[in-house]
C-alpha cells in the first residue's frame, strides 16, 4: 500500500499543500535545464515571501501563504536520481494526501517555454519521477510539467538535461518558469480541474485576415437585375 493510500482516511493530518521542485544542488547546476523545478519553487518562494533555507528530510524548505493556502514549498537535496527519498520522508512526516501534493520539473517532451499539468502517469523517462514513484508506490500525483525542448539529435540525454540553456532560450524558459508559477497559484486557488482547463490549452493560431475586395470584384459577383426593354 502506498503513503497516499495509508493516509487517505487520516483527520489528524495537517491540511496544508506540498509543493516540490526538483532540481540538483549546487551552484554547478544552476541555470541547467534539469533544474526548471528549482526555478519555479524559487520564484514562488520571492513572490510570496517565503525562504527555502531550512534544511530538513534532505531537503531545503520554507512554509509560508500562497493564494491563501499554507504551503510547503521543497527543493530535495539528494539529487535527482533520488529525489523520491527526501519527499517520503516528507510526505511521511506531514501525513500529505495526494490531492495536496503537486511536483514540478521538466520536460523534454514539450517545447521551451510551454506548460501542462497532469494528474497522474508514468515517469516518462525522469530520473526524478522514476524515484519518486518508486518510493512512494504510485504514480497518482499532481505534476507541473515545464517545457524544455526536444534533445537534439546525437545528444546523450543526460548531457541535454544537464546543459545550461542557450542565450537565445533564456526569454522563452523565463516565460516558462512564469507559467509554472501560475500553474500552481491556480491548482490553490481553483482547484486541478480548472487548472488543467486553463493551462493545457494549446493556443490558438492566429486567424488569416481575409483580402478585400476589389470595386470590380464586388460589381462581377452582384447579381444583375433583368433589362427590360
């Protein structure tokens, strides 16, 4: 039986958000693609005033209001093969059910700068995923997923993920990174299902105008009226 399951009925537990972002420590890893989870957490963290600067269950921590939730916002320090430690130990601790749990990482799956959230699924590659699954026993968890492009060809996965992003990329993961912010202001505020409605849209392409016409164009297609003589 997985944590959630063991936890589902429990009326003790506190009623408060887990919000995880996974990443690597250490100024080596900043600004790599792997770590879009980081980024986003962080940026939760400075616009709702809250410090990740506690070290506990392997992990830097910080508790604080975000859209009127207390939550708990994570960044696991054992790396990202093993991320799934530091958050058992977490969710063991906080007695955290599943719909008070979301994940963000990234994902080469989508294009820089995009966002989507699913409710559940497989770890689709992530070593973070993966270890997190494993530890908890069960792929029912909420996930912000941030775009970080497709791995090139002749790639190693590792060294893609692993790589910092291109200047030219930098405006586009920066809007990315905005968006998983919002993505779980949201989830707080209105809950997954309307989350998901509004951030997994794919937008709209834009409308082709249509030529006007011409005088002559206008005179040809006007039906004409019968001569009478």
């Amino acid at each position: 039986m997985g944590l959630f399951e063991r936890f589902k009925n429990n009326d003790n537990r506190q009623d408060f958000f887990v919000i995880v972002g996974l990443g690597n420590p250490g100024p080596k890893y900043d600004g790599t693609k792997h770590n879009i989870g980081f980024d986003v957490v962080d940026r939760l963290g400075e616009k709702y005033n809250i410090q990740i600067d506690k070290f506990k269950h392997k992990a830097l921590i910080g508790d604080g209001m975000v859209e009127g939730r207390r939550v708990l916002l994570v960044k696991p320090q054992t790396f990202m093969n093993l991320s799934g430690d530091s958050v058992r130990e977490i969710v063991n601790f906080y007695k955290v059910p599943q719909d008070h749990f979301v994940v963000i990482y990234d994902d080469t799956s989508l294009p820089v700068g995009s966002v989507r959230i699913r409710e559940k699924g497989s770890h689709g590659g992530h070593n973070g995923i993966r270890s997190i699954i494993a530890q908890m026993g069960t792929d029912m968890f909420w996930r912000i997923k941030v775009g970080i492009g497709e791995k090139p060809n002749g790639w190693d996965l590792a060294d893609y993920v692993l790589a910092k992003f291109d200047k030219d990329d930098l405006p586009m993961i920066a809007q990315g990174a905005d968006k998983g912010l919002k993505a779980a202001e949201l989830i707080l505020s209105r809950g997954i299902m309307d989350a998901m409605n509004q951030m997994n849209q794919k937008p709209k392409p834009p409308q082709k105008e249509k030529p006007k016409k011409t005088a002559e164009e206008k005179e040809e297609k006007e039906p004409q009226g019968e001569v009478k003589e």
